[in-house]
C-alpha cells in the first residue's frame, strides 16, 4: 500500500493525466451547482454577475475553472457585449459560445501564464478554491498530524504538522481535541492572491462554500462526490474531492452570503398573477420556475449559505 499525503494524492486525483476532472463527462456528469445543473440556476448565477459587471464598469468577464463553459454560456445570451474568457484545464470545449477565449490551466492552485494584466475585468472563481487541493490534518495526542491516505482511501497519521502550516492552524482554526480535523489554508490563500495580483484593474468574486472563524467545523469538511451522490473521499481518480473554504482568511473586502446578495441585487422574480395562468400557461409556468430557481439559490442551509467574496480592484 503506497501513502501519501492528502494534498498530493488529492491534487494527482483531481488533476493528474487521468484525473477527475479530465475526463469526458466533465464535473456535471457527477454533482450539480448553481451555474451548471439546476434548472435555471446558470441563467440567474449570470445575471448577479452582469449586474456586478455593469455596476463596476467592467468590459471583460473571466471566469477560473469554468467547467465545460457553461456559466459563460448565460452570459453571453446575457449580454453579448462582454467579452468573455473561460480557464480551465481542459482544451476549449466545442459548444462555447463564439467568440470567447479560452486558457487552460495546469490544474489546483496553479493558473496559466497568459492570464495576467487584466484591466476593467470581472474574475469570478465559483467553486475553485473548494477544489484547491490542502493539507488534511487531526488533531491526536496533544498534537496535530497529518493525514496520510492509500488510493482506496484508507487513512493513517502521519508526521507533525510544525512550521507555517502549524502557525495558520494556531492563528485560524478552534482548539482542537481527540477527534477534530481540519483543512490548512495556505494553498487557498495562495491560489487567492495569485489571481488577484493578475488583475490590473476591475473586480474579484470568489464564490464558494465555506466557514468563518469561530463557527468552523470541528471534524472537518473534507468530502466526496461520485456518480451524483456524495461518498467517501477517494484518490484513485474516480470522485470528486472537495472542501470548504475558510473564507475569512482570504482578505477580500467584501464577504457576503449569496441569498443577501441576489436580494441586494433585486433579483428575486415577481410572483407571476394567478389570471396569467388562464391566460398564457406557458409563461405562468416559466415564472413559476424562476421563483423556484431563486428559492434553490437562496435556500438556508443550502445554496443560500454560498458565501462571495468580493474585492475591487485599482492599481
């Protein structure tokens, strides 16, 4: 049995040359978010960036770890005037809209050379940093370790977490005890700010589902998905591996969760009147599923608690 840490043997699984999310079917063959696989759901994800885009004066939309370009898909229906750029680490998918640009990049934390000097640019990261592999590590004997895992998913502890690792723990994360985890935060903060100091001028929006200090998860996050359900986390290249984001560590300007945001951008549709169902079915039963599509994103407990982290940017 070969072990390895987690962040190793997470990033090789995700992002290896039969990595997880090299495959066909890409991450919507396996889990649904809000920009790709909820009815509806990408259409209103794009237009709160729109509406961000238009309020910041921005000409340009990136978007990092765009998947198969399906949220770049909305907004150019959108708003066909932006001018749009996917990054991803797969080639430039055939069905992105004409017209847009594409980057791929070398998986995880790690982004492109070319994607720098962006000027009057909205960034948006929707869940990227959660895939941005880190160390796991337990805290057992008075000490933390990290944790070390085979390809089938069997753990063991491994060496004493000291130096930088030991000191963002101590500085980030709740006194642990017997059976607490935790996920160490350096990569995320490090993936954050190498995307920030790309833009030159515009707006940074990070989306993702994470935890604030003092209400962060004592047995930690870390977690699976495959064929739709989510499992037990496994390196072998068959599941998605995923955890929250200590979000308050990033240093944006703004934290804002997703429900307050769409409700501070007016998007919650207008419930349709009852005679429109007599008469134009069709586009009572449309309103209907915005209203519902908006209830999904705005749910607590759910989609609701995604948090934004948002920066403007000048230099």
């Amino acid at each position: 049995m070969v072990w390895r840490t987690w962040q190793t043997a997470w990033h090789e699984a995700l992002y290896g040359p039969d990595g997880f999310y090299r495959q066909s079917a890409g991450p919507a063959g396996h889990f649904a978010t809000s920009a790709q696989g909820i009815p509806g759901g990408g259409r209103l994800l794009a237009r709160a960036l729109v509406a961000l885009a238009e309020r910041s004066g921005c000409s340009d939309v990136v978007d990092v770890g765009a998947g198969r370009g399906e949220l770049l898909g909305e907004i150019a229906a959108l708003a066909p005037g932006l001018r749009l750029t996917g990054v991803d680490i797969v080639e430039r998918p055939r069905e992105l809209p004409a017209g847009t640009d594409w980057l791929v990049a070398p998986g995880g934390e790690r982004l492109p050379d070319g994607l720098r000097d962006l000027t009057r640019a909205l960034v948006v990261a929707h869940e990227w940093l959660d895939v941005v592999p880190c160390p796991i590590v337990e805290y057992a004997d008075g000490v933390w370790r990290e944790v070390e895992v085979a390809d089938d998913g069997t753990e063991r502890l491994g060496s004493v977490v000291e130096g930088p690792d030991l000191q963002w723990l101590q500085r980030n994360w709740p006194a642990g005890c017997d059976t607490g985890r935790a996920e160490v935060g350096r990569s995320r903060e490090a993936a954050y700010n190498d995307l920030r100091a790309r833009i030159g001028t515009g707006l940074l929006v990070v989306v993702d589902y994470g935890h604030l200090r003092g209400r962060r998860p004592v047995g930690g996050t870390l977690t699976g998905y495959r064929d739709g359900v989510q499992s037990a986390p496994r390196p072998d290249g068959s599941t998605d591996i995923t955890a929250h984001v200590a979000m308050d560590t990033l240093g944006s300007d703004e934290l804002v969760q997703q429900r307050d945001l769409l409700e501070r951008l007016g998007l919650r549709p207008p419930r349709p009147p009852i005679e429109l169902a007599r008469d134009d079915p069709a586009a009572y039963l449309t309103q209907l599923a915005a209203r519902g599509t908006h209830a999904e994103l705005t749910a607590p407990g759910g989609l609701g608690d995604f948090w934004w982290a948002i920066s403007t940017i000048t230099r």
